[in-house]
C-alpha cells in the first residue's frame, strides 16, 4: 500500500486533478464512488445467492415481461383483455356470491334487533344458499377443517361461552386466560424439547411467522448492526416468508430445492449466506409437498455464521413431535422408505419454531404460537412505546386487544386431546397419507408421489406425457374433491386429516378413475388447468393470474 501511496503523490496528473477539485466536486465524486461500490457489492451478493444462470435468466424475463406489458396497454388489445377479465370476474361471483330473487341481503342495520330463532333461521338458510360446497362435513378436502370430533367441538363451544367477552391485552381483568396462554406456549415448547424456552400466541402460522422476520430483523439491527437484512428461504417454504419479507423490509433470496428429495439445496444456501443476512428457514413440514428440509444442517450454517434459524412447523405442528413416539420415524411401509431426521429444539442452531395450534391440534381457528430458544431473542418479538398520550402501550405481537375466547378455547382442545389422544391422531393421520402415497407408487404407473413425505400431505405429480396433472385435480373436482394444485413442478396434493380417515378408498378409487379420465378425455377448461396453465403460459402469465387473484379478495366483500 506505501508504494501505491507514493505513486499517487508523486503523479502530476492525480496532483493537478485533486487541486482543480472543489470541495463540493470532491464529496459528489466520493459520494458518486460511494454508491459503486455499494451497488456493486449488493449485485454481487445477489448473483452469488441467485447463481449466474438464474440471474440471467430472471434479468431476461424481467425485461420480456416489461415489453409484453406495454404491449398490453394498445387499446385494441387492452379491450380484449378487458372483457375475458370481466368474464372471469362474474364466474368468480356467481361461485361465491348466492344470486336470486329469493336471496335477502343485510346490508345496513335492521330497525329493531332480531330474536335468536330468526337469526338461527337465518344462519340456516345462508349455509344453504350456494348448495352443497358450504358442507365441509363430507371429508372431501383438504386439510382446510381440522375437526377433532363433535365432543371437542362440545368442549371449545363450552369454553368459548365462559369466555366470550375476555381480552388478554387486559391481564387484571382476566387473569385466567392470561395463566392459560402461558400454559399453552409451556406445553408446545415442552413438546418440541425446549422447556426453558419463550413464545406467545399469535392469530395463525402467518403473524407466527411475521413475528420471528421481525424479531431477527430487530435482533440483528441491534446486535450486528444491520441496517440492510437478508433472509435465505427454500422455495417451497410458506408464501407468509414472501409476506413477511415485503411488510418487513428484509430481502429474501428463495433457494430451489432438489427435484428428488425436495430438500433445500444446501449448496445454494450456503452460497447465499452474507454479512447481512440474518434468518435462515427450513420446513418440517413444507405446505406443497409436505417434505422436511435437512434442518440438522440448517442448523450448522446457522450456528456457524451466527444467524436465526426459523423451523416452520405450523403444517406439521401436532403430528411431527409425536412421529417418533408412533413409530413411524423410521423404517419401510408399503416399499416406500420414511425416515425423520431431528428438527425440534434439540438441533444446534434451531433457534425459533412455530406451530399451529388449529391444525393437527384441532384447537379453534385463529390460534398458532411461535416459540424461541430463548426470552432474551424473543424480546425483539415486542412492540413498547412509552410516549403515547393514552399511557404506556405494550403489545407481544401484531394484535393489540386479542379474543380470550380463542386461548381458552385452545386450552381446553390441548387438555381434552392429552398426549395419548395426539399420538392416536397422529398414528392415524399419518398412515392415512402413507397408503396414499404407497398406493400411488406402487400401482398408478401415470403418478409418482414428491420426495419421501413423512407426515400428513402427499402431493402427486404426472411421470406420463398423456396426462396432465391439472386435469386429473380437476376430474377429481367434479367428484367433489377440493384439492389443492401446485406449480413447479405441477403437480395436486392432499393434505389428510380426522376427515379423510373413513374415505381413503374412496380416494384411491377416484384418483384411478380421474387419472383415466384425464388420459382419454381432457376438457382442458378445469379450473386448476386454466388458472395453473395461464400462469405459464407467457411472460404476462403471472400478472393475469394476480389480478384474477384480486378479483378474488373483491369477491370476499361483495355481499
């Protein structure tokens, strides 16, 4: 560096230059060199984490879409749009919206308040009014409704009476509910192996998994520094990741996974992994295919580096901890190979995890606890101001007042359900989905079942060129199964619950039939083809697909 040095001051020409410079030209010209190398730095880390292929490829895709689109905006073509978008939007409200003369809308207040026989009534002929889809007691879906049996329903119901009008923002007030949130979050941490472990209750897997963004977002602000955080995701972990990342302001890279295992390929994630990055994530299980990533070393990159690693159990939540105690952790049923490599609190480097407690906990919707290795990390979960006028306002999560209801709700499902009665859930649940899946791979030669799932969802793909995955989800549609399609790869799952138990032969026997059915008559105007085809089918794919998704949310408030 001294002779560099020396160079530079004995050169005449850099001498000349920097005395001709003001002080202003001097700072812009820094400033200017300033943003170089930061941008340059930030292109970097991106094309290592994304790869030089990937990079290339989404620069290009990028760029095509943006013309397509200004090409959309010709009126002669945005005309044409126009109309199969209004098309679509009456197709979605003649699905979701009942439509009639014999309809009655409450849209504004009534005069005087109704009896609870008319509302009743009333209740009775709104469940009635779009027909047969409003019956989630047939079983044909799935997961969706993780129903725990008439008695526990008996059970929430009894609970939720008692505590109606509770609110745990008001601890004083309702010490009760207070002891049995605490309870709650005791016994998920108890049952992923970290007694000594914090959490709190959230309103589902979305605010759980917000929550721990913005906990490592807080945490690694404040003890390393970083003021630009990144976050490295398998790209089958949970849309609420992309969620959170945009509500959070944190960059997430989405790693693929491998085609086989569906694993996060660790390569690429230790690839990614910078001095900002501050969250690693991995599923056990993951939503699409309900595969568990290689958390063991997850957790070794993220002890190494010093950074959170998130778990996702909300899918997996009361099924996963008790695989082991089932004795379907390992071995071989049906000549498909099921191992379960750790993923709980006992892995080095697992620092957050959460799990919902409306799933396989069957406790009521609304409820998920996120937990962490320690209260010190989560801390960072809280939100305090002491400068408001109403007084100091302090809240663990997103939600200010939250419905006590819910908590003892959940409460009483855990203490109605007991060790004893997950662990039957489980053992069912899971050999459920296994003969599914086994089903599927030893004698339907047209499918092949995603990786080695070990827990509830088996997710199916089309090895054979006459059919089309798409198609056979929407033949089993028509046989009044509510599935639920993927892409990349294409492909439908079902994910089993208390409800599929009675009706897996069913199942079987219908997805064989479907399966012809797509081979030797596709429609190719099914909702999963059309939607799912749109997607891919051009550069534009993607936006036609969000804005038919808007429509959608629309939908949802048309009364």
């Amino acid at each position: 560096m001294s002779s560099i040095k020396l160079i530079l001051q004995d050169s005449a020409i850099v001498r000349d230059f920097l005395r001709t410079r003001t002080p202003f030209e001097t700072a812009k010209t820094a400033l200017f060199f300033y943003f170089v190398v930061t941008q340059s730095l930030k292109l970097c880390r991106h094309v290592l984490a994304r790869g030089i292929t990937d990079s290339l490829r989404d620069s290009w895709t990028w760029t095509y879409r943006q013309v397509l689109l200004i090409a959309l905006k010709i009126p002669s073509v945005q005309k044409e749009v126009q109309q199969q978008l209004n098309k679509a939007r009456l197709d979605i409200e003649g699905k979701l919206v009942p439509q009639g003369v014999d309809v009655s809308r409450h849209l504004v207040l009534p005069d005087e308040g109704k009896t609870v026989g008319w509302i009743l009534a009333e209740m009775e002929k709104m469940d009635g009014e779009l027909g047969p889809h409003a019956d989630w007691k047939h079983g044909k879906l799935s997961g969706a409704v993780y129903h725990g049996g008439e008695d526990l329903s008996r059970v929430i119901v009894a609970a939720f009476e008692r505590y109606t009008v509770s609110n745990p923002l008001h601890p004083d007030v309702f010490p009760a509910i207070r002891k049995m949130e605490a309870e709650i979050v005791s016994m998920c941490l108890r049952m992923y192996n970290n007694p000594d472990g914090a959490g709190t209750m959230t309103s589902g897997g979305t605010e759980s998994i917000v929550m721990a963004i913005k906990t490592y977002r807080d945490w690694a602000q404040e003890v390393k520094g970083i003021t630009e955080p990144e976050m490295i995701v398998p790209a089958t972990a949970h849309a609420a990741f992309d969620k959170g990342a945009a509500y959070m302001k944190v960059k997430l890279h989405l790693i693929p996974v491998d085609p086989v295992t569906r694993k996060v390929n660790i390569k690429r994630v230790r690839r990614a992994i910078n001095r900002n990055t501050i969250l690693l994530v991995g599923s056990a299980v993951n939503f699409p295919d309900g595969n568990q990533d290689d958390i063991v070393v997850l957790g070794e990159l993220a002890a190494k580096h010093n950074i959170g690693l998130h778990v996702d159990c909300c899918l997996g939540s009361f099924i996963m901890p008790f695989l082991e105690k089932a004795g379907l952790s390992d071995g071989e049923d049906g000549g498909a190979r099921y191992k379960l490599s750790p993923f709980d609190f006992r892995v080095r480097g697992v620092t957050s995890i959460s799990c919902d407690t409306h799933k396989y906990g069957f406790a009521p919707k609304g409820s998920s606890v996120i937990m962490y290795r320690d209260a010190a990390l989560r801390r960072h979960q809280y939100y305090i101001t002491p400068y408001w006028t109403g007084g100091v306002y302090a809240s663990p999560s997103l939600s200010g007042s939250r419905p006590g209801a819910l908590i003892a709700g959940t409460w009483a499902a855990m203490q109605y359900m007991g060790s004893d009665g997950y662990l039957k859930s489980c053992r069912e649940i899971v050999s459920c989905a296994r003969t599914i899946a086994n089903t599927i791979t030893s004698s339907i030669p047209e499918l092949y079942v995603l990786g080695s799932p070990p827990a509830s969802v088996v997710a199916f793909g089309s090895k054979s060129p006459e059919v089309n995955v798409h198609e056979v989800g929407d033949a089993m549609s028509k046989r009044g199964w509510h599935l639920n399609a993927l892409s990349g790869p294409a492909a439908v799952h079902i994910a089993c619950t208390r409800l599929t138990l009675p009706l897996v032969d069913t199942f079987i026997t219908d997805l064989r039939d479907s399966v012809q059915e797509a081979k030797s008559a596709p429609s190719g105007k099914g909702t999963m083809v059309m939607l799912y085809g749109l997607g891919k089918s051009s550069a534009v794919g993607p936006e036609m697909v969000s804005e038919l998704a808007t429509m959608f949310l629309d939908t949802l408030y048309k009364a």
